[in-house]
C-alpha cells in the first residue's frame, strides 16, 4: 500500500503479463492503475489521482474526501441493544466502545503508507 493526496493504492502483481496493477482503495470512484516497474506505478497512480482530481475542478465538483474518520454502520435492533449495554457497562459512549473493539481488531494491520494509523 502507498497513498498521495490522502488517497490509498493497493497493488497487485500478474506474474503472467508482468506488470504490476493497483486500485485506489479509499474511493468511491473507480481509479485504477499499472506500470511494469514501481516507479512506472507510483507514477500512474499520481497521474490517475491527479487527473481525477482535475476533472472534478473542471466539473465543478467537489472530490470525495477520503476517510473522513465517519461511517455508518446498521444493526440488527438486538445486536444494537447489546452494544448500548455493553457500552454503558464499561461508561462510554457506543461510539467510543465500538472504535476501542475496532481498534483491537485492527491492530495486527501494518500501516506504512503516510497519514494513516
């Protein structure tokens, strides 16, 4: 993984064609890329990045803001109740409790692209 602009990539290699191949994963927008070399794929996902980004000044649109830090998430009106109880129990917010258990879940994952963990 490697982000520009707050964007992430996430890369892939076809050991039959021999080039390396990557999406940009914090996006709606499909955005891909590829190059045979690294430098030949860090260039084509700034290029891809950047071009979106034009495009959406040229449309007079605004750029979706990757990770904003909020999501929504659905519950079964019984798993919703557990999580409210759970929280209260521990005296924090549902919010706070389900980004602790979050957290914990998520620790393994290395982040080594800038601005993330």
């Amino acid at each position: 993984m490697f982000s520009y602009k707050g964007f992430i990539a996430e890369v892939d290699y076809d050991d039959n064609a021999e080039t390396f191949y990557g999406s940009v994963v914090n996006a709606n927008t499909i955005m891909s890329f590829r190059g045979t070399e690294v430098a030949e794929l860090k260039a084509s996902f700034a290029d891809v990045v950047d071009s979106y980004l034009g495009d959406c000044e040229r449309d007079g649109i605004d750029p979706e803001k990757p990770f904003s830090g909020k999501i929504t998430v659905r519950l079964t009106p019984v798993l919703h109740r557990k999580v409210a109880i759970k929280a209260a129990a521990r005296k924090e917010s549902m919010n706070q409790y389900l980004e602790d258990l979050i957290a914990r879940d998520t620790a393994d994952i290395e982040m080594r692209a800038p601005g993330l963990g």
